[in-house]
C-alpha cells in the first residue's frame, strides 16, 4: 500500500500540477479548515496589506487561522512551523524569510502529511515535494519592468557629460526571493546599456527607516547620483525622505524608482517625487484560501500561481489612487 501511494506520488509530481497526495488531512466533521500561516513580520505598508487579505479572506471563506508574526527571523518561522504540525493544522503556507533553510522543517511537514502552500516568497530546494504550490509575483520580471523604464527613460535623466547613468540600490533583505530576484532582473535589462551602472547596493531591510539610513550614506559617500532604485516602495519613501533632507529634489534631482505600489508609495508617484513603480499586489488572501480548500480536497492546482500586475506612471497612479484597495 505504501509503494502504491508512492508510486501515485512521482506521477503526480511529473506532470505540471501537483495535488495534495497523500495529504488528505481529518478535518472537523462539519468539513472546517484549520490553517497555519507564519508571515514574514510587519516590516512594510506592503506587508500590512498582506497580513489584512490573508486575515479577511480566511474570515469570509470560514477557515480557522493561526497566524504567526516572525519579526523577519526564520527561527521564529520555524518553530510557528513546527508548533501548526504539533497541532495538526490542515494546511500550512508561509512567506519565507529568506530562500535557504527550509528543508528541515518542510519534511517534517511532509512526513504528517500536511500541505504546504508558499505565498509572496519561494523557497530554494531541490525537493519541490516538500510543498504544493507557490502563490505570488514574478520577481525576476518586476526587476526587468523597472530596469526596462529606466533603459527606456535614460535619455530624460539628469548625466554627466559623458553620458554616465549612476544607480544606487536600496536592497530588499538579504537572501530573501524578492531582493534575489528584483536585483537579478533589474541587471539583466540594464546590463546591455554600458552607460548605466549601478555604483553602490545595500540592504535596507524592506523597511522605511533602513532605506532612509542606507540613502543618507550613499549621499555622503557619492557625488553624483542620477536614479535611485528601491526593492520597494518602503525603502524608496525612507530614501525620498533622505534626498529632501540634503537639500536635492526627489524624482527631479534625482530619479526613483520602486517596486509594490502601495498607497503611500503611489501618492508619492501622483507628486512626481517618484518616477516609476511597478505593482507586486498584496492581495493574496482570496487565492490562498481557494487553493487551500482544493488541496485539503486532494484536487489538484498549478505548482505555480503568478498574479497579474502592471506598472505605474506618475499620472497613471493619479488616476488609480480614488480606487485604491491598499
């Protein structure tokens, strides 16, 4: 019985959708979901926003949420982790910390049969058993969004005689899937322009005051910055901040562009004190539980969900903010 329900395992894993085989979990009799989830923390209006759906959304689907905050640490994901299989949750989802670390945890997951559902952020393993699903943003293509306006752009930019673009980084945390991945895309676009370069790149966390604290040294230690770009809208607000205080003016002076397109984040668009955003929605709640109710029914969903996101101007963020959710 058990090679059978192996053997029924790999071929599911084959194809391009995986189901929650073997996951099947002895939920109440009246059929109630119990869910897992250990967040990242607080650390953004992004975040917030994030926390809010997942929390509003379990409330009108009826599933019962246990919800974690791991102040941005993975030893306090892990054991949130650990302590929902202790509980014998239904389901399990979580947006990592950082990429690496997570087979441990994910196999003992595994091995009480319980689902694992990864939002916002991937893991980097070489077990992709180890969860069912990814639910989120191409980071990857939000890096190549934003480089792609600036390469577009670059010739309304403020330069040096010979034509040099200087970019200063404001990274996301290190090691995460989105600082990885919005650096990796943001260089495979600019890198075929010799006039671009990036001249300085530092974490700020994903947070206001890291972006801010990050800006104000990257204004003392280089004389000439053109373009700022931020991993998010958090960190592109706390360099906005920084670059008011030395007396320059933001989104003129020197060009910013972000990434997630939060409230704040587009308000400052609206005012051209930044230049370009490309949306990562946070608005993940609805699709969480819809596939948590399919994986707990053992029916199949795609091993990956990416949301659909667009990118904003300054007057295009004019016309969106009356209508905006977060």
């Amino acid at each position: 019985m058990k090679k059978t329900l192996i053997a029924v395992c790999a071929l599911a894993l084959g194809g391009m959708s995986l189901s929650a085989c073997g996951s099947e979990r002895d939920s109440a009799e009246d059929g109630s979901i119990t869910m897992g989830f250990a967040q990242v923390g607080a650390e953004s209006g992004w975040r917030t926003a994030n926390t809010t759906s997942i929390q509003e959304s379990a409330k009108e689907a009826g599933i019962d949420l246990k919800f974690s905050d791991a102040q941005q640490k993975q030893e306090n994901q892990i054991k949130s982790i650990r302590s929902y299989i202790q509980q014998k949750v239904d389901v399990i989802a979580f947006s990592p910390v950082v990429e690496t670390g997570w087979d441990a945890v994910l196999q003992e997951a595994k091995r009480a049969k319980i689902p694992v559902v990864l939002t916002d952020r991937a893991v980097d393993t070489e077990d992709t058993s180890l969860y069912v699903t990814f639910i989120g943003s191409d980071f990857v293509e939000e890096g190549e969004k934003a480089g792609q306006w600036l390469v577009d752009n670059a010739d309304t930019s403020d330069v040096d005689k010979d034509g040099a673009i200087n970019v200063v980084e404001l990274q996301g945390t290190t090691g995460s899937a989105p600082a990885i991945d919005r650096k990796k895309g943001f260089e495979n676009v600019i890198s075929s322009e010799s006039n671009i370069k990036i001249t300085a790149s530092q974490t700020g966390d994903f947070t206001r005051d890291g972006g801010k604290q990050v800006m104000e040294a990257f204004l003392q230690s280089n004389p000439k910055i053109d373009v700022v770009y931020a991993h998010n809208d958090d960190m592109g607000l706390g360099a906005l901040e920084a670059i008011k205080a030395a007396g320059k003016k933001p989104g003129t002076d020197i060009k910013i562009i972000t990434v997630d397109a939060v409230k704040d984040g587009m308000t400052a668009l609206a005012a051209g004190e930044i230049n370009f955003i490309v949306e990562c929605s946070p608005l993940l709640g609805p699709q969480l539980m819809d596939v948590a109710e399919k994986v707990v029914a053992g029916e199949e969903v795609p091993e990956r969900i990416v949301t659909e996101e667009t990118t904003f101007t300054p007057e295009q963020a004019k016309e969106a903010l009356p209508d905006r959710k977060y």
